[in-house]
C-alpha cells in the first residue's frame, strides 16, 4: 500500500499527460521549422525522412492518446517507454540535421527536466542515459546541415546563432510552462491524499466510538430492565406518597425513553448493514425527523421553511442521513439555549440539483479560530464531539458537503448539500 502510495505522489500519469500535450507541440514545430528551412531558406536538408520521423512521432501521439483514455492506470516504465519514444525520434531529427552541432541539440535536455520533476531517481537515471546516448551518438554520426551562402552571410555563423536564440525560447517556454504544470499537478495530488488520510483518521474515530456505544447500549440494557421491572413496584408500595408517585412516572418514562433510544440504536446499526435505503417524500422525510426531534427536545420552537414544489421530490434516503440533520437540529437547540432561546430554523430547499438543508440557531455564533475539529471533542460542557464529525461523514459518503458560517442576523447557520442525483429516486 506504501509502494503504491508514493508511485502515485511522483505522477506518472502526470507526467504522461504533460507529455502528450509536448508531443503535439513538438510536431507543430518540427513541421514548421522543417517546412521553413526547405522551402522559405532553401536549405538542402533531406525533407523526406524528417516527415517520416515526424509523421511517426504523430502515430504515437495517437496511441499514447488511446493509452490514456483506458481505464487501467499508467505504470512508472510506461512512462518512461514514451519518454524514449520522444527522445528517439527527437535524435533521429537531429541526426539529419546537424547531429550535436545543431542548436537544438539541448532539447534532449527537456525530457530529464520533466522527469525530475515527477518520477523516481531510477526513472532519471534511465532517461539521462538514454539522453546521454543519444549526444555521444550524434556527436558521431550525422548529416552535416548545409548552409546558405547568401541569407545568412558566408560563414554560417549567424544562423547558428539565431538557432541559439530561438532553441532557447523555446527550451524557456517549454520548461516554465509544463514544468509548473507538473508541479501543480503534484500539489493536487498532496492535497488530495492529506485528505484523504484525515478523513480516515476521523473515520477510525467514528468507528471506535461506534463500538464503544455498541457495547454500551448491550450493557446498559440490563440494569434499564431492572427498573423497569422495580419502578411499578415502588409505585405500590408508596400508592399513598403522591409527590414521590409522580417522580416514579417520570422515572419509568425517562426508562421507557432510553429504552426506545437503545431499540432505535439496533435498527439503525441494521439499516446501516443493509445500505437498503428509504423511499420517500422530501415532505415525509423532513416531518419525520422533526417528529423525532420534538421527541428529544419537546421544549423546542422549531419553525420549518419548505417549498411545496421541493416536499414533492421522491428521495432514496440512507439511514444515516435522517441522524445527520438530527445532529444539526440538537446542536442548533442547545446553541440557542446559550443565549436562553429556544428558537431552531429548518430550512428545506431545492437549489440548482442540490437538495439543501439549512439550520440555524439563534445563539452565540463561531468564534473564529486556526484549531482544526477533532472528533470526541466538543466545546459544548455537555457535548462528546461527534455530532458533526458524524453529519460531515455521511454528507462526503453522499457526495455532498458540510459547511458552517455565521448568519447575518446573528446565530450560526450549518448547511448540508447533497447532489439531487445522489438521493433522488429515479423514475422507474
């Protein structure tokens, strides 16, 4: 899994890409430079092999083209076969024109850059060889390149210079531009994978609490049991204390509650296991959850926003998605009871293929700060941490989104996307 980690960080799929887009390049310009010189400069340059080389160069780019496109993933030596490719076709262009003593020779120079960049110290001690080969042969064995006696003045020497100065531009530009789009590439892909690794190391937080809460809820209900078995008797016993009978009914209906909480925790856990989601109307779907949620908080005011066209929406809703926007609705209620308010809004909406929900309390906001969010910790005296961590968790399963800012009215305002074509049910 490390080997296949970091074979991924250094981008040979990158680095292909960024090639196919300097071979198109590279035909551009070797067929106009070659056009150039025979036509407009008249230089006796053997014109068919050099379209040869460049139309083979051309038959390649259509393959490693098609090469891409496949769904298998690009290997560090298939990278470096195209990067011989490039550079065998570039020497054998050189060879006709010049070999060493051409201007352009230092292109062969491009090919090493781009691999530094990307691939592995292998990868570049192969490519430089290759590259190295290719100048000691050229420095050999080439066609001299003839040059005119009447554009350029008798020695020639001007239009090797002018060669220089063009070769250099070129060599400038090529290497600025694809040299940082490599790098930015890589960028994404760090970024990419650091992601990736908070998002498991949440997710490990998740589980284990997951399993602590399991086990809990197996423990607990045995001594919920017993007193729901020892309450009734109470009751007789002290039928004539009035006072300590209506703290035993209100004892038995705090049993029955988290008896109820640790029923729906087992069918939950469940419906978790089957991933067979619920079909329903956005309507059913919203009044359900406020229905559980008054449930918990009956001392709520809770005002509901939601179109009538958006309640008509059918959706395939995954069990933990109903838990996610409870989490946002408790979270919202005790904010608000910070500034002794007990005012929760729901806002439910269809925006642009999004299904948004929005709620907001009307307590004290965020405060801004740099400490990123842990899971199991909470700045509330009364919280454990994991309400949002898991909201946020099924908002990325759904491939959607979590975000939290202040409202402009005061309070803050938690805004859960989800994509329409995610958890609408399709018409059958």
């Amino acid at each position: 899994m490390r080997r296949s980690l970091a074979q991924q960080r250094i981008g040979p799929t990158a680095l292909t890409r960024t090639l196919a887009w300097l071979r198109i390049c590279a035909i551009a310009g070797q067929s106009v430079a070659v056009l150039v010189c025979a036509l407009w400069m008249k230089l006796d340059i053997p014109l068919l092999p050099l379209l040869v080389g460049i139309g083979s160069l051309a038959v390649f780019a259509v393959y490693a083209a098609w090469r891409q496109s496949q769904p298998t993933p690009l290997r560090e030596w298939e990278t470096i076969l195209h990067v011989a490719a490039d550079t065998l076709v570039l020497g054998y262009l050189l060879y006709f024109t010049g070999g060493a003593s051409n201007p352009f020779i230092t292109l062969l120079l491009v090919p090493i850059a781009l691999t530094a960049a990307t691939l592995s110290v292998r990868a570049i001690l192969a490519v430089a060889m290759l590259a190295g080969v290719a100048y000691v042969v050229l420095l050999v064995w080439y066609v001299p390149l003839p040059m005119p006696e009447h554009a350029f003045g008798p020695s020639g020497f001007t239009l090797h210079v002018a060669g220089m100065g063009v070769n250099f531009v070129i060599s400038a530009l090529l290497l600025a531009f694809f040299t940082n789009r490599l790098a930015r590439a890589v960028r994404l892909q760090q970024v990419e994978m650091q992601r990736v690794r908070e998002r498991a190391l949440r997710d490990e937080g998740i589980l284990a609490i997951a399993t602590q809460a399991a086990g809990a809820a197996h423990e607990l209900n045995t001594p919920l049991s017993t007193m729901r078995t020892l309450l009734p008797e109470l009751r007789r016993e002290h039928a004539s204390d009035t006072v300590l009978g209506d703290d035993l009914t209100l004892l038995e209906g705090q049993v029955e509650r988290c008896r109820t909480i640790l029923r729906e925790m087992v069918a939950f856990g469940k419906a978790q296991l089957s991933q067979v989601p619920e079909c329903t109307t956005l309507d059913g779907f919203v009044h359900g959850a406020l229905e559980r949620f008054q449930l918990l908080r009956p001392e709520a005011d809770l005002e509901l926003q939601m179109d009538d066209d958006a309640g008509e929406i059918v959706l395939r809703t995954p069990p933990g998605l109903r838990h996610a926007l409870l989490n946002l609705l408790n979270n919202a209620f005790e904010a608000s009871a910070l500034k002794q308010s007990q005012a929760v809004d729901l806002i439910a909406r269809r925006a642009d293929g999004w299904l948004e929900f929005v709620v907001r309390d009307h307590g004290p906001g965020f405060v801004a700060t740099d400490a990123p969010a842990v899971v199991g910790q909470s700045h509330k005296l009364t919280g454990l941490g994991i309400g949002l961590a898991l909201a946020e968790a099924t908002a990325e399963r759904l491939h959607g989104e979590l975000t939290a800012t202040n409202a402009p009215d005061g309070g803050a305002e938690m805004r859960l996307r989800l994509p329409l074509a995610v958890v609408e049910a399709k018409n059958s």
